[in-house]
C-alpha cells in the first residue's frame, strides 16, 4: 500500500462556517416557540445543534514536516501534509506521523568478525518516513522495526569483514572495518535501507560510531599490533641503514683514498648496520694497531 495525498477544506473557512451556523442554530431556539408545530421545529434544531456539534470534531491540526494518515473505519483514505489547521469529516481517524529527520543510535553489539575475532561495535543511523502508509499499515511499529533491523543489518555487516587488515601483498585491497571507513559506512547504509524499505523509510546516513576488540581478546590484539609496528619500524631503519652503507662504500671506492679488500669491507659493513641498527648507543674501540692487526 502506497501513500495516497488527501487535500482537506481549509479549517479556517470551516469553523467560521461553523461559527455562524451555530449563532443561527442558537437564535432559532427562541424564535421557533412562536411557530406552529413549535415542538417538531425545536426538536429538528436541536438535532441540527447535535449535527453542528458533532462537526466540530472534524478540525485537526497539520504541523510542519508532518503527515496525517487519515482512515474511515479502517479504510485508508490518504495522508495529509499541507499545514495548517484542516477539516475532515468528523468520522475519520487520524494519525498524524512525523516527517522530520531522526537518528538512531544502537547499542554496542558484541559479534564476531569474519576472522572469528569478538568485537564490539554500534553505530548512528539517520533515517526520514517518507511514505506514511507504508510505515503505518506495513509493520506494527515502524519505530521499533527500525531498531530492531538497523541492529540485525549492524551484526549482518560486521560479520563480512576482518577488524583489521593484514601485513604483506594485497593488504592495502583488503577491506577491513578498521582501515576502510568510507566503505564499511555505504555497505552499512544499503544493507539497512533494503530492510527498511517495506517501513516506508529512507536511510539518509549509516556510520559506525563504536569499534574496538572486545574486552577478552583487547590485550592480546594490542600487543599483535604493537609488534606489527615494530617490525614495520625495524624493516625500515634496516633498509635506510643498507643504502647509508652502500653509500660509504661508494663514497670511498670513488675517492680513492683507502683502498679495502673483501674482508675488510665486509667488517666495515658489519660495524655500520651495528652502529646505524642498535638500539643502544655503540661503545668506540680505539685501534692502535694497523689496519690488519
């Protein structure tokens, strides 16, 4: 069932319609007693007073960025969205559904990801009823639907992709949670959205607001990382320190000034990445001797 718009008459124009309509109604009360069959004519005016009375009942009010689902026992007649103040007949029922934009956050959901690793993570959904039929007479309740399948389609994602991304060839293709935001947000988004279309809802915005290990494994994956960035530092003070040596050696053969055989090079090698590669600061050996001795 999709939304059908319905124009009611202006409530303004219809109350003073009304208005005046009960001033003559009043004023027959005291002129009908001076008339020929007077009790008929008082009885029919005071089935018109009810007959006004019950008119009355049929103004409601349109706020702003709001619709009314209107329906006339239980057959929906269609939606009202001009503002203001409106008349309907007084037998229909209205449910007026807000159209302003609204967000949801989840709580934090503990899941697996597609490595097995239990992680917790929550997001902020953005959503806006664009369709107010479909969200009355489609679901139960088309907040508590939104919840419920933002929170499923939330656990759905997390479990397509690691936490994090791993070292080596193709790393930088694979997409994790952690390292590819952009991503993981449009995916969150449109899995979402083809849950709630059936609500009448539109998903303007799905971003994950919560994302950590959980508390179990957190230690273990902190110290992973801590060595991956380790191992990233060490690999690159070792390839800075093998072309500062093969610089020295360049430098040297171009000069000309000392000329060093295989061993000797080899040592010399062996004493920079020493010097260039420690950790601690190196202890100078002062050599008294010759070059060979």
């Amino acid at each position: 069932m999709n939304e059908r718009p319905y124009h009611p008459p202006s409530g303004l124009a219809m109350l003073a319609a009304l208005a005046l309509a009960l001033l003559a109604n009043v004023a027959a009360y005291f002129i009908l007693p001076g008339l020929p069959m007077a009790g008929l004519w008082v009885l029919l005016n005071a089935l018109a007073t009810l007959a006004l009375l019950v008119m009355l009942c049929g103004f409601f009010t349109v706020q702003p960025n709001n619709g009314v689902v209107v329906q006339l026992f239980g057959r929906y007649v269609g939606t009202a969205r001009d503002p203001g103040l409106k008349w309907a007949n007084p037998f229909y029922s209205k449910n007026a559904i807000s159209l302003r934009v609204r967000n949801f956050e989840s709580s934090k959901l503990k899941v697996n990801d597609l490595e097995g690793s239990p992680i917790e993570i929550a997001a902020v959904v953005v959503w806006q009823v664009h369709d107010t039929a479909e969200a009355v007479f489609q679901v139960d309740d088309y907040e508590n639907f939104v919840h419920v399948q933002s929170e499923a389609a939330l656990r759905q994602m997390a479990t397509s992709y690691p936490y994090d991304g791993h070292d080596g060839a193709g790393a930088n293709d694979q997409i994790a949670l952690r390292s590819h935001a952009t991503e993981i947000n449009q995916h969150l988004k449109v899995e979402i959205q083809e849950r709630l279309g059936a609500a009448g809802v539109t998903v303007l915005e799905a971003r994950i607001s919560h994302l950590a290990y959980a508390p179990e494994i957190a230690q273990a994956m902190l110290q992973r990382q801590q060595a991956a960035a380790i191992i990233a530092a060490r690999s690159r003070i070792v390839e800075g320190a093998v072309s500062m040596v093969h610089m020295a050696l360049e430098q040297l053969d171009h000069a000309g000034k000392i000329q060093l055989d295989e061993e000797r090079k080899a040592a010399m090698v062996s004493n920079l990445l020493v010097v260039l590669c420690g950790e601690r600061g190196t202890q100078p050996v002062v050599n008294t001797g010759t070059l060979h001795h």
